[in-house]
C-alpha cells in the first residue's frame, strides 16, 4: 500500500508526530509549502509517482537527492516497489472475460486514460475509447480464457482464447501496465488478415500504427 505521493514512508516519519502531519494523501496544503510532485502526481490523477509513465522524472528526482530534503534516492525505490506490486496484481483472467464479454464499465477501469493500443494484423491504433467500441461493438456472443500468461520487467503477456459457437481465434497481447493499468498493449491474432472489416471502416475509428 502506497503512504505518498512521491514515495516518502509516513510511517517512518519525523514529522508525523513533530507537526502532526497527516501525509500528502490526506491534506490539501503540505505544512512545508507548495509541493510540486503533489500537484504534478494528483493533476495527472495517479495515487503516487511510481504509476506516471515519465517515472522518475526529474522532479521527482531533485526532490529525492535534494541536499536538506533528499533521502539519497529512497522514495524513488519505494514508489518502484508499490508499483511493482500494483502490477504483480493485474487479473489476465478478469481482463480476457471483459474482452470477450464485451462488458465496457470493466475494460475501461483496465486502462490509464491516455493508453495506446495497437492491432497489428490490421495496422490499426486506438485510444481507450475507440478500442472499447471496436471491441464492445464486435458483432456476435464471445466467451473467452486465458491459455498461458506470463509476466515481463514492464507489465504481462496473454495468450487467449476467444470463442463463438463458431468460431475460434487465439490472440496474443503484449501489455505495458503503469501503476497496475495497461498503458499500452500490442495485440496479434492467430489468423491473420491485413484487411479492416467494413463494419470498423464505417465506425471511422483509429489511424494506422505505420
């Protein structure tokens, strides 16, 4: 469970008891004055650093080898592991059921607000919104599994299965995941076919990822 903003241990705190300070999760105006990576971390809607894409910025890191208010680094690591652990935490099989249950409210609380996502069969490249509508607009009744999934140093791969009563397409996403959120996810299908279906041509979603 993340304590802060920028990584700070609250816990570990001097001043927790010395200026009864409730943390930066708790108060609008740190005791010390106007915090930039509180202002930066909240505008971009992130719980802590360790979830931003630009992490570590260079904010973040003059704050954290500041000479009287540095810590030699440690905040750094420590939003590090919080987001290591908020990854380690993503369902593939709750995402992969979402997918082929078409469920919109579920796919769109998987992605950051700015992810990317690319079908490369189809040369196509999606915003979240976009991406929910090809895929929730799908025609047919889905159902699919996860049949191996395997983490990677930046977020997870699924291989799946997705499934009518006629028909059966295996599909492989590559998923970047920030602060447990896919931020960008690359997907490829098992049968092949360069060609977008009108239904999606009509849709005028997407540009080309080349």
């Amino acid at each position: 469970m993340f304590e802060s903003r920028c990584g700070i241990l609250c816990s570990e705190c001097e001043y927790a008891e010395k200026m009864n300070c409730k943390g930066c999760l708790a108060i609008k105006d740190p005791f010390w004055g106007i915090c930039d990576v509180k202002i930066c971390c909240e505008e971009r809607k992130h719980d802590h650093c360790g979830q931003c894409p630009d992490f570590p910025c260079d904010v973040l890191t003059e704050m954290a080898y500041a000479e009287q208010e540095g810590d030699d680094g440690k905040r750094i690591e420590a939003c590090r592991m919080w987001a290591a652990a908020e990854n380690n935490a993503f369902d593939a099989a709750k995402f992969v059921s979402a997918v082929a249950g078409q469920d919109v409210a579920t796919l769109q609380s998987f992605f950051t607000p700015n992810a990317v996502i690319c079908w490369h069969d189809s040369n196509e490249q999606f915003t979240v919104a976009e991406y929910i509508r090809a895929n929730c607009e799908y025609p047919g009744s889905w159902s699919g599994e996860v049949v191996h999934s395997a983490k990677t140093e930046s977020g997870v791969i699924i291989v799946s299965k997705i499934f009518s009563k006629s028909l059966a397409v295996f599909v492989t996403s590559v998923l970047q995941l920030t602060g447990g959120k896919i931020s960008r996810a690359d997907e490829y299908y098992a049968d092949y076919n360069e060609e977008i279906p009108d239904w999606r041509k009509e849709m005028n979603i997407g540009k080309p990822i080349n």
